[in-house]
C-alpha cells in the first residue's frame, strides 16, 4: 500500500486505546518497525506458537514488545533459581528474585518513570557530582551533550543516569559509588524493578538456550543475579530539539552491548533499522511497500535508509538483543542497530523519558561463540568451511562492556565503543 492510499489522520478506536492519556498521540501516518507484540502470559504458560513467534522476533529483528499485562508469576527453577535469590531486604520480607510478574514490571516502571523525573529536575551541578567517568566508571550522571554519537565526534543530546545492580542489590565484593539523597528513599523500588526485570531477562534466555543446542539453564547460569555483573538501570532525559534546528539524533545508531534490554518509554523518537526483507507498518497494521518506505525515508531523512520509529505502546515493554548474545550464538540471535531521533509529529514538543535495564553477561564470563551448543556449533562450521569464521580473542565480559560504555564518552572513542555492528 502506498501511503497516500492510507488513512493520513484521524484515529482509530484501536489507535486511541494504545495511546499514552498525557502524551499527543503518536501520528498513525508514518511507517512505523513491525515488531511482534509477544504475550508474557502465553510465555509463562508455555505456549508453543508463541514461543516461536519471540524466537522468530529475536533471529530477524532482535526487537519486539513484550505485553506485560496479566503476566502472572514467573517462578525460576532448580541452580537459576538458586542463584537469583539475593539478599535484599525488602520492608516486606527478604527478596527473591527468581520471582516477578509483568503487571509488578509495569507498576515498577511507572513509579520510576516519577523517580527519575524528581532526579533529573536537580540542579546541573548537583548531578554533575554523580559523574565517575574520572574514576574509570560508567555509572552515575552523563550530563546533555557529554557522550559522542558518530565517527564525526558530534554531541549526544541527552542527559543519562546509570544505576548498577552490583549496587542496587548490595551485591557482596562491591564498593558503591555515592549516590543523590532523592534517589535513597527509593533504593527498594530500585531493587524491586532489577530483579523483576532481571527475572524477565532470565525467562527469555531460558528460552533461548535450548534453541541454540544448550541445555535451558546455561545462558541464564552466565547471568546469575546474584553475580557481580555490568547490568545495570538507565533513566535517560531528552529535552525537546529547538524546531529552528535541523533534526538532530538524541542518541546516535549503536547497538546495546550486554544481552537483554528491556526499555519503557512512552514518547516516540527511538528507531529501528529494518534488516532487509522486513517490511515497515503503516497507519497501525498495514503494510507499506519496500518503494513507498523509500520514498518516504528519502523525504524526511536523505541519505538514511530504512530507519523506522518504534510505536511506544501502553502496557508493554520493549525487548532487543544486543552484542553478546549475537557472539554466544555465532550471529544467530540479531543485535540490531538503532538510534533516538527527535519524536515526531505532536509529540515533537514533549520531554522525552526512558527507563531501561540492561542484562549483560557476569563479570567473569568469556565473550565467544558458545560452541557446545549443538546449533551454534553447527553455524561456524558452516561459516569455517566457507572460510568466513575468524576467532576471535575471547574478552572478559567485564572489560569488554567497560570498553565499549566508556568509548561513547571520549572524543576519538567512537570506535572503540563499536562491537557487532562494525563500521557504525
Ligand atoms: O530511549 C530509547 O528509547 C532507547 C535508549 C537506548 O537505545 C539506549 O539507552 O541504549
Ligand atoms: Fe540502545
């Protein structure tokens, strides 16, 4: 369908039930990432066709929504959940986190996203005493404009505040960073929304293991809650761009570079790049044709190709791959590209919020093709017979994500902040 053949404005009654009440609705009139809605409910009640559909989500486009809503219990068996039990005291008990539910997720979410506002309302300079890239650390404050999001050196226009688990958690063996007095009283919620994402986490790499040739609890035994690892929250702030200038990314194409993220945001802005072959939405369910979407790609932003906004969507959260799980598998699982760009349509006026948890591998874990999976096994020795596999040094996942998080914040450090996806 081309899109003048397409309902340009209006909304319909399906539209209007997915919009955020406080927010301009999204335009339905522009090609949006056709991503899988995947039912956390039909997950946990080991629904089949569904599992297939996240598998199919996670090897084509590494992104798709998760629909939080009535996910009962997650309920972790055997050494996993051994493993995430960690010693939080909760006002209510002593936390486990093998457990958690999609409707807590959501309600977690929501009151962090009025957290994180009181946080980034503080005065410049009192969050700039949060900044540790001094001392060698990604975590705490990256003010608007100190991160770098291209090869060119340009300017991110974002402000950042990222919380380790390590911390939040109290894991045992980690000295924690100090921390704005807004932020103690809500130290409970901060550990409630890491075990209950985590717990996430934990269930789709239970899922994944088995697909690549692995028994159920070896991916999610390289993620132990409990262990010293880069996961980690990250509240990020995006203030409207100035519509004097000309648009200019938030965030600029990257790849995340842990294992699973699990992002909340509610205005629009992020973007996909669309592996080739994947159609785009338009208008909330109709399909727009490879020439239409380049038409209209080449109008709005020359020389980007097939860049498309990801609808933010009430009562789900957003699931994307990033690095290592493309390296444990040997590229099977995709961690894809994507970027933040000024949101569009009415919503181009609005602050723009995310709350994201990033799982990344422990400390400890080596960053390679897990070849005693039968099926990654399979792929590199298709890929060596071809010639096309190099080994690579295998790097601890530790030093690996210090890497690439720091490379984003110096100048010159763009490359080194590159993994997967290459020449970005
Ligand atoms: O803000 C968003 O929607 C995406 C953020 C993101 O991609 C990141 O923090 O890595
Ligand atoms: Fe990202």
């Amino acid at each position: 369908m081309s899109p003048s053949a397409a309902p340009l404005h209006g909304s319909s009654p399906a539209l209007s039930s997915e919009a955020f009440s406080d927010i301009p609705p999204f335009p339905i009139d522009i090609p949006t990432a056709p991503l899988l809605r995947i039912s956390l409910r039909k997950l946990l009640e080991g629904d089949k066709e569904e599992e297939e559909r996240c598998w199919r989500a996670c090897c084509i486009v590494g992104f798709f929504y998760i629909d939080l809503r009535s996910g009962k219990a997650i309920k972790h068996k055997g050494a996993v959940e051994e493993a995430n039990k960690v010693d939080v005291k909760w006002e209510d008990g002593v936390g486990d986190g093998g457990q958690a539910d999609g409707e807590s997720l959501l309600k977690h979410a929501n009151e962090l996203f009025e957290v994180m506002k009181e946080f980034f309302n503080l005065e410049v300079t009192e969050k700039q005493k949060y900044d540790f890239l001094e001392q060698g650390s990604y975590f705490g404050y990256k003010g608007y404009g100190a991160g770098i999001v291209d090869k060119a050196g340009m300017r991110d226009r974002n402000e950042f505040y990222n919380i380790s688990k390590n911390s939040t958690l109290s894991l045992p063996g980690y000295s924690s960073l100090p921390e704005p007095a807004v932020l103690i009283p809500h130290n409970p919620l901060l550990a409630r929304f890491t075990t209950t994402s985590h717990a996430l986490c934990t269930l789709l790499l239970t899922l994944l293991s088995p697909r690549l040739g692995l028994p159920p609890n070896y991916l999610p035994t390289l993620h132990r809650l409990s262990a010293l690892s880069g996961d980690q929250i990250r509240f990020v702030r995006t203030p409207p761009q100035p519509a004097e200038e000309a648009p200019k990314p938030a965030l600029g194409a990257h790849t995340d570079f842990g294992s699973v993220t699990i992002l909340f945001n509610r205005v629009g802005g992020l973007q996909v790049q669309l592996p080739h072959g994947v159609k785009p939405e338009f208008g909330g369910g109709m399909e727009m044709d490879d020439e239409a979407f380049r038409t209209w790609q080449s109008e709005r932003f020359p020389g980007m190709d097939r860049w498309a906004y990801v609808r933010p969507l009430p009562g789900h959260a957003i699931v994307n791959l990033g690095d290592a799980l493309a390296l444990f598998s040997a590229g099977i699982l995709r961690s894809n590209i994507h970027r933040v760009v000024p949101p569009p349509g009415a919503q181009g006026g609005c602050e723009r919020f995310s709350l994201v948890y990033f799982s990344r591998p422990e400390d400890g874990v080596l960053l390679r093709a897990l070849r005693e999976g039968s099926v990654v096994d399979e792929v590199v020795k298709v890929r060596e017979a071809r010639g096309k596999w190099r080994e690579e040094e295998a790097v601890r996942s530790e030093d690996w994500v210090l890497r690439r998080a720091l490379g984003r914040r110096r100048v010159g450090g763009w490359l080194d902040s590159g993994g997967t996806e290459g020449g970005v």
